[in-house]
C-alpha cells in the first residue's frame, strides 16, 4: 500500500486530518510512526506549527533551527515559552531566537512570537526575511518605538505585549541604525499603514512614540486595547481621535481608567462602529453616554461590567431595534439587578441572531423565557455557567427558538439529561450542542448523530 501512494497523494490525505488540538496531536503520532517516508511528507506539507520551549537557553538555538528546517511550507507559527522567569539580559536570546525562526521561515505570513520582547534590529531582519507576512504578534520593552512597522509591506494584523518598566533603549540612535541596516528612521515622518487590525497590551498615558503608530494607521477596522492605562502620552491623543474615523470593530478588556473618553471619542467621532465589547471597565454615565449616541452597532458584548445600567441598555434596546444582531451579557449583575430587563430587551431586539448570557449563576428560568419567547429566530444561545435554570428553560427553548443551531448549557445545574434529550429530539435546525457527557443520553446521542448533531462535551 505504501508503494502506490505517491507524495502529492500522501500530502492530500495529510491536508484533510482532523484539525482540532486533541485529534491533531493523535494524527501527528500516528502518521509519524509509519515510516520515516511518511514522517517527512507530512513534516514538508504541514502549513501550521505550534511549538512551546520548556525553558529558553543558547543552547535551544541550533535544535529549534534544524527543527524548523523540516517544516519548509510554514505559513503559520506560534512559539511560546513556558518559563516566566526572564531578566533584561534574556533580550539579546530572544533577539537570537527571531533570527533563528526569520532564518528558517521565509515563507510565513502569520507568525506569533511569545517568547519575549524583541528589539528593532531583530524586527527588522524579521521583515527582509518573511516579507510576505499578514500577521504578526510581539513582545515590546520600553521605551516603545513603532517605526520599524513600516518595514513590513503586507502587514494587515499586529498584536503588541508592552512588558517591563522603563529599561534601556537598545533600539540605538537613528543614526547607527540606519547605517547598519539601511532602514530610514524620521521621528518627524509619518507612513501610512496597511493595517487594518491592531491590538495594544500594557499602553501607559506616558509611553511616547504611540502617537506615530495612531498617526500611520489611516486604514484601521479593528481595535483591541488589553490593560491599557493610556493610549500613549499628551501628543498622541489627537493621532488616537483620527484613527477612530473608519473603525468598524473595538474591543476594551480591562482599561478602566481610560475606557470612558475612548467611549466618548467614538461616539463623536465614528460613524462606522458596529461591534463593541467591554470587559471589566466603563462607568455608569460614559457606557450611558456611548448607547445613547450610538446607532449603528451589530454586535454589544459586554463582559464583568459592573457599573452598566439597565436604563443604558433599555436606550440601545429602543435605539437598535432593528439592527442589533448580537448581544452578550457575561457576568454582568445588571441582568440580576434589574427584573424584567431581558423581557423588554427581547421584546425591543427581535431581530437578535446570538445571545450570550454566561455566567450570570442568579439567572432563572422566568427572566429567561421573558427574553426567549421574543426571541425566534435565534440561532446561537450561551448560557454556560447559569446554575440557576432547570427543565423548563429548555422546554420554553425547544419552543420558541425553532431556529436555534449552537447551545452552550455546560454547568448549568438545574438541567438533566430527560431535558436535553427532548431538547434534541424537538430541536429541528441544531447543529452544535455542548453539554457534560453524563447529562447525553444513549437516545440523544442516536437523535444528534441521525441529525449530524456535533456534541462537544
């Protein structure tokens, strides 16, 4: 059998295993102990690799080379490092360490490295090498500079992680950079950016040199900002307002002391927004302000957002009435704190496609069915984490959502396997359920498998 498959048909059956991380992992050992044929086909096809170093020496160096040496169709790679504890004299190995991957990947387009902050010489030999690259995310140190950006011609998605404190600047003057690299540095000069998504983590209202980076960015459609106390210092405000015109989707995950004038600079100065989602920030009266003057968003995600009210929400209600198709109440007491909230919700956003309510462990069954009986043409529910519901919440469910392909009732205590089982059998569009395995059935096993059911337990 061996002998009749040909390397471009072992490549093709390669292609087609199963994707997942548990089945991808039994995949790879299986094929990797047929023969060492089959080992290095499979190695000379594989398009994505995931590599974790347990602890980062001089020494990784020459392995991790001639490991990457065998996978020459790479166009996506992740590489992580286990071990936290790092000092400033680890920058020049994690400096080696992108050579090393810039070296033995030219063909990359997406490439995450987590090892550690990296400097600009070492982006910049990143992007000679791999300069088809779309997506890239790194480690910074301070003091930030963002020029070297620039030097990447396809880059459309940059993730940056701002660690340490201030450091020394190993970036060297302009100068000396120039000459050793022949790369042009001009504080003074902006570029204009291909970058259509960018996310920021750990930005400070002192770190200078952001403003560049908000004054380059004329094509931005996604931003994400991860524990940001600023968005850079005093003359990057006006560069943050400009970049906001075009943006179609933001996201603000734990940046409290800045989250409101981003809120309330959006509002002003973006007509195109129409995905939001906050996590753990937001006043009552700057999320008020937003949903009062917003009009046109899709999708509201709001996750551990304590200060949001029930008059807030009751605003964007009545003002999306007709265009909101996703909603996301994660762990927000508002949801407990105001009864009867979720009925006039469902009763104003009848045209909701997904509702996520996760983790709101006070949730019962009569706030609920209040929001579900207005709710038909749902197709995605998430309601992992709520202990309260029972029975009758799927029962109201198998009724009302008669559109419903994804649910999402993993530990919700209150439900047994009797009701999932009817659930499944009443559920006529269902395609992915998630649920704990003792609460599946043999008969609601046999109903999803008739019914090309996915259930991921």
């Amino acid at each position: 059998m061996d002998s009749m498959l040909c390397d471009e048909l072992l490549q093709e059956i390669f292609t087609r295993l199963p994707s997942t991380p548990s089945s991808s992992s039994s995949s790879s050992l299986s094929v990797s102990l047929v023969s060492k044929r089959w080992l290095h086909v499979y190695r000379t096809s594989k398009t994505t690799l995931s590599l974790r170093i347990l602890l980062l020496h001089y020494s990784v160096l020459p392995s991790l080379s001639s490991l990457l040496s065998h996978y020459p169709s790479l166009s996506s790679l992740s590489l992580h490092i286990s071990s936290s504890d790092h000092s400033d004299s680890d920058s020049a190995l994690f400096d080696r360490l992108l050579v090393v991957v810039s070296s033995a990947c030219s063909t990359l387009k997406h490439l995450r490295f987590l090892a550690g902050p990296v400097f600009m010489p070492s982006l910049i030999s990143l992007s000679k090498a791999c300069n088809h690259l779309i997506s890239l995310t790194v480690s910074l140190s301070r003091p930030l500079r963002f020029y070297w950006v620039a030097s990447f011609p396809c880059l459309k998605d940059l993730s940056v992680y701002v660690s340490g404190g201030d450091g020394v600047d190993q970036n060297r003057s302009f100068d000396d950079f120039y000459r050793e690299t022949g790369f042009c540095l001009e504080d003074g000069i902006d570029s204009e950016l291909g970058l259509e998504s960018l996310c920021l983590s750990g930005i400070r209202s002192d770190d200078s040199g952001v403003g560049w980076l908000w004054r380059s960015c004329k094509r931005l459609k996604k931003l994400q900002l991860k524990s940001c106390s600023g968005i850079g210092d005093g003359g990057s405000f006006s560069s943050f307002v400009d970049c906001l015109k075009g943006l179609e989707e933001i996201e603000l995950r734990t940046c409290r002391s800045t989250v409101d004038v981003v809120l309330m600079k959006l509002a002003e100065n973006c007509d195109s927004l129409n995905s939001l989602l906050l996590y753990d920030g937001g006043s009552r009266d700057g999320l008020l302000q937003f949903l009062s003057h917003t009009r046109s968003l899709s999708t509201l995600r709001l996750q551990s957002c304590c200060l949001v009210t029930g008059d807030g929400l009751r605003t964007l209600g009545v003002a999306m009435s007709s265009g909101l198709y996703e909603l996301a109440l994660i762990n927000c007491d508002v949801v407990e704190r105001e009864p009867g909230l979720l009925s006039t919700l469902g009763q104003n956003l009848r045209q909701l496609r997904k509702l996520d309510l996760s983790y709101n462990e006070m949730l019962n069954d009569k706030e609920l069915i209040a929001m579900l009986v207005s709710s038909s043409y749902l197709i995605e529910l998430k309601l992992r984490g709520c202990r309260r519901l029972s029975n009758v919440s799927m029962i109201s469910m198998s009724k009302s959502c008669k559109s419903l392909e994804n649910l999402d009732i993993v530990n919700c205590c209150g439900i047994d396997a009797e009701a999932v089982e009817l659930f499944v059998m009443n559920s006529p569009r269902l395609r992915r359920l998630e649920v704990e395995e003792n609460k599946i059935s043999n008969a609601a096993r046999s109903w999803a498998s008739h019914k090309l059911v996915e259930a991921v337990i």
